[in-house]
C-alpha cells in the first residue's frame, strides 16, 4: 500500500512534542501519538526504494508496540524516526531524478546501489583520523579464530570464566556475539543543536564542575557540570549509588577529573530538565586539546549494546570484542565474490567489524543485511538440498488420477468445486503421478473446502491399489473427519474406520487385522496410527490434517508405515509467506485462496464489559430463530495469576443466572472422549442451544446450524487463534456473528482485536499476528519449528529472506552437492548444527 508523499511537516511536528513531552504517548484529537505514527508509516512513500520499505515497514511495527516500550526504549526509538525521517526527506528533495531511475531496476541491482552509496559513505570516513583504539587493533597479532578466550592477554582466565556463561568460549563465538542493539553517539553536534530525544556526543570546555551528596538521599553522590562551547552551554550530571561515593575525599578526587577550563567530550541522551535540556547520565572522557580524536569505547561512536547475564557486565564484552576482532580479518568469506557482488553483499570479515564497532549508522546498516542475509541463505540452502534429496527417492506409489471412484465422487457432491479448489487439486494429481513421493502442503482458509480436495486425493489412491491413512492432532477433529468420510464413502461403498486412544481393544484387532489384508482402504485416527500394531498392507498416501501441530518424527513415524508413500499435509491456519519460506522451504505450497460462494461475511464486533447485554440479547434472538451459540473461555480452572472466567463456572452462572430457559452444555479438554462426544452430539443434535467450551472446539466442531460466537477474553487469544474460532460459524446459510470480549484497556490489545473486526482473509490476519507476537506464536507454541535467528527479522526483512532463497535456489540449480563451495559446505554443515541441532540435514 502506498501513499502520495509524507505529510513531513506533520510527522516531524508530532514527534518533536511528544520528545518534549517527555514520552507519554501524547493523545490527540483523533489518535493517540503511537496509533498516528503507526498508521502513517503503516503505508509506504510513492517512490521509497525497495531497500528502505524493510525499515520503514519496521518502524510502524515498533509504534504499534510504543506504548509497552520502557522509557528508554521510547525514546530511542522517537530518535532513530526523526533522524531516518530527515533523511529520506533531504534523499526526496535533492536526489529524485536517481530515486526515479533506481525504481526500474531489479532487486540484486538495488542492492548493489546501495551498497554503493553507504561505501561512499564508509570511503569518507575512512579518511578522517582514526581512534587509538581501531588503530592499536589492527597493527595487533590476530589471534586464531578457535582460540580459546583464556588465552587472550587482554581476556585471561578470570573473564574467560565471566564470559563463559553466555556461552562464549573461543574467537569464533565472541565475533558471532552479535549485539542485540546498538545506540548511535557518533554524531557529534554543537549545544545549540540539542534536541529532546536524541543520542548525541558533544565536545565543550568546562566551566564549573561540583560534586556532593544528595540532601535527599545520603548513599547518593552527584556530580554536576556547567559545559559550554561556541554556541551555547549546558548542565549536565553523573549519579552514584552507594555509601563508598559519599567520602568527601572520593568526591575531591573526581572533581580532580574534570578541572575548569578542561575539554570535556560528552555523550548521551538528550532530555529535558528543571535548568532547559541535558544530557540523561551520559558517559564523559576528558580530551588532552580540541581536536583529539575520542578513545573510550562508548563515546563518539555507535555503541553496541549485547546481551548480558549475571555478573558480566556490558564494558567485559566490549573490550573482549575488540581484542578479538583482529581475527576477523582472516575470515575467508564462503559466498563467492560474484555472489556478493550479485545481492550487493558486504564482504564477511567487514560485516563482523561493523556489527561490533560500525564507523556509522550506515556502515552498521550494510553489515547488518550481510549477516541478516548469511541466516536465511543457510537456512535455504539446508532446506533446498532436503528437498533435493527427497525428489532423488524413487516411490512405489503411481497413482491414477482418474477413474471410476474419482468420477462417481464428483457425482455425489452436491457442489461444484471452487477454481482455486480444482487448481490445488490439479496439482495434486499431478504430483500422485511422478515416480517420487509428493511432499505437498495445502494451505486454506477456514471453510475453503480443504477437505473436499484431500478426499479426492484419497480416491486416487484407493482405485490405484493402495490404502490411504488421514491422522489429526485431537481425537474431535478426528471424529468430524471419520463422519464427513462414512457419510461420503457409504455412498461409494467403500469402508473407512476410526482409530484413537479411546478404540477398544476388540475394535482395534480388527482394525489392525483389515489393515493387514489391505481389506480397510482408508484409517482415520490421532498419533494411535503410528503406534507399533499399526501396519498397512500396502500405505501410498498420508494425509495429516493441521500438520503443526504434529512434531517432525511423528510426521516421519506415519509416513513410515509404507515404502516412501505420497504425503499431503494441510493446515486451516494460514502462514505469512517469510514464514512459511522459513519452516517449510522443502515443502511445495498450494494455497486455496477463494470461499465457496454463497458465504456470508462474519460481523465480527469487540465489546466491553459493559456491552455484555448486548451479546446476551443477540444471542437470546438468534436461539428464538432456532439458531445456536458458542460461548469460548481460555481456561478450565480459575488461575490465580490470570483473573480469566473459568469454562466451568461460566457455564454454571450461564445455565443458572442468564439463560434458564435455554439447554446450556459443556465441552474442555479435561473431559474423556465419552463426554466429549455426548457434549458434542446433544449440540449437533440441537438438544443443547450454547455450547460454553475452551479452545477445543478451535477445529472439528461443524455444527451448520451455530451463528453465534461469543468468545471470552479475547485479548488473551493471537489473532490466528481467534480467526480459527469465528471459523465455527458461518457454516451455513444465516448472517452469522462473532463477539470479542474485552475489558483490556490496553491499546496494543485493542488494537490487535480491531484487525478481527475489520478483516475476514487468514492470510492477512495471520501476517498481522506475526507482527504483533511473532512466528513461534502464530503457530500456537515457540517449539514449533521455527529456527532461532540472531539478527534477521522475518517481519522486518522480508526483501533479505527474498534474495537468499533466490540465491540458495541458484546455487542448489548449478551443484546441489556443493562440492563445488567447500567453504559454503562446512558453514552449512556449522550452522545447522547449531541452529537447528542438524535436525533439517537429516
């Protein structure tokens, strides 16, 4: 989505009052001061490079999350907009001829532009004088890239010891210690150009200088400095906690530091204060003259923040970092020269040096979309070559597409199939015929008509000869499953059983003795089918159902139970493009993109508690009708660290207080399978009108006849969970309502609730919910497959995660092997150890 040109004049207004204001999230006539900014940035410039949306698309992700920031977090933030915002504005005024020019070109092109550029940049800085610091380490003897830290002169044993509860160990592991952040005091500016909520270093001479006890506070010194330069002075202060600082003669000998008339280099974050602006705590060195180039690792440059943990301190790192960073000089970069030059690639051992101790912003920028870059390109690569080796496996199982049982199915549906239905199918079919095992997963949208696509796949195989297994992760979407299937395959007459926990052991020798024979074509169940007794006479096509929620060696353990039998996975939970790209980069994807017709849209609305009246009396209407309700908690139990409404006691105050009138059941995970069903069955069958559950109803209750979903807490539920809920109504031909529930005054929660209300595409929904929580979350769980990246943001850069996957598909096109890239080989073979425990290589 693009805009015409920024209201510039406007965006840089509300963030100079809300610096001024001290950061409180201002509200406004319309919007509150992080809504303004992220809906303003939420579309994009006409004429923004493809290299700059990442960022600007970033920054409207980080206002939304604006008023959860910390302080310190707002204001950095506020900072790097108004620096980034001025920026582009001086780009659009002076450079928009070039601007217009690098918009035709291709995505390795403006790459390479960039890079351009920002080495432009990196070439004029070169030239001015550089620290001590920069010039000792490179005259210094690399160490080794495995040397231990101990053995560093600078490190020794007692740091080595230090740094070794964050896990680093060797050269290597602290020049892949990338920093979680970084704060920019390199840009140097006169008092006068102080503004609110910047990060700065000033150079000034003393002009008083004082040091005591706080009269508020006895373990408190302060000490307090009058600074001034050619345009202006200010008051800045330092803050001491504890009794040791509160010695007379410590406070003397600090004073000592910072005679009058002395030059004095000053950095940190501009606030405001009782005596007009200052600097927040900042760091202070004192130069010998003027011009003295500035030698402490925090002041004058752009400071990278890593993460810590008890009893290593930020400073223990840093200069760790720079005694190690010599040996970055003799990385041998893996990526060829003609790759890099390609995607307009830093080259590696400049990338290390720059993500540590970039020269500038820009440099930091460069080198961060190197690294960025090697994270998703080795993670291509690995996925890439699996998927490679899974097409080198010869099947056994050709299927025919066609035939009776296809053709006489096609009769029975009462509907045709949607275009995007018969697309997924057609590519489907198409993989059942090749000599290697299809490893498919279909995407769709709640009510798509996924199933419909799976069960015609099914046929394929059973009247090519082979028998087919359909697993699901709970016992009641199973069931769903099992009954939509006999009330079709009856009509063929064909047989299909089920089989779960809850089977008994008469009816599973059966089962297992018809497998056997190859009698039984078709087994539905939970994890009961891969269980040891379950053995097919001849299995050519698994099918599982809501995949993620099934580990990979469950996965594996089904497939198993044939000779490399086809496999088709689906998911009702539509995944944002990077990640999918990230999780199943081996899988072929087809999307079921179009509804059935006919479909009427949900309303969807979010109420407060006071509204609840509101939803009572919709859903005392829609049972008038004949219709029914679903009402949904998160919990079982009351929990005493969430004040959430239990299913249990909600459904008991619903029964007794508010619908006495009206068949109220019960349905949550706690029960046994039998109660389930009898819960289930007495909804389906109309005998119950509201069904209170937990999220167990989330997939495989289809009830036509529900139009109501009245869901509790809303706020406590992602976005994708919620879309899966509304799913349950709809199903039929009556206008249908999904109602949110809220009592959260938190923006971001409303916020999130608003995308409900104002979209009914998963797939958006699901992108937005990435965003909001991120990948792990939209998965319902943080081990659901996705890898740990260190840097790389696959909300944030999506353009990078683009380009490696284009330049792994190139490199696996020309040698698979990679016999060819020694050095890609073994980074490749380091990394996923590493980052996925070598489990993706196997």
């Amino acid at each position: 989505m693009t805009n015409e040109k920024p209201d510039w004049i406007r965006l840089h207004k509300a963030l100079a009052i809300e610096a001024e204001r001290g950061f409180t999230d201002l509200v406004g006539r319309e919007y509150r001061f992080s809504e303004f900014l992220s809906l303003t940035l939420g579309k994009f410039p006409t004429g923004l490079p493809q290299t700059e949306r990442r960022r600007w698309q970033g920054l409207a992700v980080q206002f939304a999350s604006y008023p959860h920031l910390a302080l310190e977090e707002r204001q950095h933030l506020v900072a790097e907009t108004r620096r980034y915002l001025s920026q582009l504005q001086q780009e659009e005024q002076g450079e928009q001829g070039e601007q217009g020019k690098q918009g035709s070109r291709g995505a390795g092109e403006q790459g390479r532009i960039y890079q351009s550029k920002i080495q432009n940049r990196l070439t004029e800085r070169s030239r001015s004088p550089k620290s001590q610091i920069i010039t000792e380490v490179s005259r210094r003897l690399a160490p080794n890239i495995e040397q231990k830290l101990s053995d560093l002169p600078e490190i020794g044993f007692k740091k080595a010891d230090n740094l070794a509860r964050l896990g680093l160990h060797t050269v290597r592991d602290l020049l892949f210690y990338y920093p979680r952040d970084h704060i920019d005091y390199a840009r140097q500016v006169n008092i006068r150009e102080l503004q609110a909520g910047e990060t700065v270093t000033i150079v000034a001479t003393v002009k008083r200088c004082n040091c005591f006890t706080s009269p508020k506070n006895q373990k408190l010194s302060i000490l307090e400095l009058v600074v001034k330069d050619n345009s202006g002075q200010i008051k800045i202060g330092r803050f001491y906690a504890g009794t040791r600082f509160s010695s007379r003669a410590w406070q003397e000998s600090l004073k000592r530091r910072y005679p009058v008339g002395s030059i004095l280099a000053a950095c940190g974050l501009v606030k405001e204060s009782k005596y007009g602006l200052t600097l927040d705590n900042p760091e202070l060195e004192v130069l010998a003259n003027p011009g003295d180039s500035i030698e402490s690792l925090n002041i004058g440059r752009v400071v990278p923040i890593y993460g810590l943990t008890e009893g290593v301190v930020a400073n223990t790192v840093r200069q760790a970092v720079i005694a190690a960073l010599p040996a970055a000089a003799n990385l041998k970069d893996p990526l060829p020269s003609g790759l890099r030059q390609k995607y307009g690639l830093m080259e590696l051992k400049d990338a290390i040096a720059n993500i540590h101790f970039p020269s500038d912003s820009a440099a930091l920028q460069v080198a961060r979309r190197r690294l960025v870059f090697d994270e998703f390109f080795y993670l291509q690569l690995g996925l890439l070559q699996r998927q490679q080796q899974a097409r080198a496996i010869q099947t056994s199982a050709i299927l025919v597409p066609r035939g009776q049982l296809v053709e006489k199915f096609h009769e029975i549906l009462p509907f045709q199939l949607t275009v995007a239905q018969q697309r997924v199918l057609n590519d489907i079919l198409n993989d059942l015929q090749k000599p290697v095992p299809m490893n498919r997963l279909v995407q769709g949208d709640v009510g798509s008509g996924k199933t419909v696509v799976a069960v015609l796949a099914i046929l394929a195989a059973i009247q090519s000869g082979y028998q087919a297994a359909l697993m699901a992760p709970t016992e009641v979407l199973a069931e769903q499953h099992y009954r939509k299937l006999v009330s079709w395959f009856n009509l063929l007459h064909l047989p299909v059983e089920l089989l779960t926990g809850s089977t008994k052991a008469a009816k599973r020798r059966q089962i297992h003795s018809q497998l056997g024979t190859g009698e039984l074509p078709l087994l539905v169940g939970t994890h009961a089918l891969i269980q040891d007794p379950v053995n097919f006479h001849q299995l050519g096509l698994v099918v599982i159902d809501e995949q993620h929620r099934f580990g990979v060696e469950q996965r594996a353990r089904l497939q198993q139970k044939g000779e490399q039998p086809h496999v088709l996975t689906m998911t009702a939970t539509p995944i944002p493009r990077t990640l999918a790209l990230t999780i199943h980069g081996d899988l072929d994807v087809s999307q079921i993109d179009e509804l059935p017709p006919g479909r009427q849209k949900i309303q969807t609305t979010v109420l407060s508690g006071q509204q609840r009246n509101h939803a009572y009396d919709l859903i005392r209407r829609e049972i008038a009708q004949g219709r029914q309700v679903y009402v949904v908690l998160p919990l079982v139990e009351e929990s005493e660290k969430l004040d959430l409404r239990s299913a249990v006691e909600e459904h008991q105050k619903l029964q007794e207080s508010v619908f006495p009138d009206f068949q109220v059941g019960l349905l949550h995970g706690r029960m046994n399978s039998a109660e389930k069903d009898e819960a289930i069955t007495k909804f389906r069958d109309n005998q119950t009108q509201i069904l209170v559950s937990t999220t167990v109803v989330e997939v495989g209750v289809d009830v036509p006849n529900a139009t109501v979903m009245l869901i509790e807490n809303a706020e406590r539920f992602g976005l994708s969970q919620l879309h899966q809920l509304r799913g349950r109504v709809g199903r039929g031909a009556a206008q249908s309502y999904c109602l949110l529930m809220s009592s959260s005054r938190n923006p971001d929660a409303q916020q999130r609730l608003k995308v409900l209300e104002q979209s009914q595409d998963g797939f958006f929904i699901s992108e937005m919910d990435m965003r909001f929580r991120g990948p792990g979350q939209v998965l319902g769980t943080r081990q659901s497959g996705v890898p740990d990246f260190t840097l790389a943001s696959l909300v944030e850069d999506e353009e990078v995660l683009l380009l490696a996957r284009q330049a792994a598909e190139k490199i696996i096109e020309m040698d698979a092997t990679l016999e060819r890239w020694y050095l890609m080989k073994e980074e490749l073979k380091y990394r996923y150890e590493r980052l996925m425990g070598g489990a993706i290589l196997t």
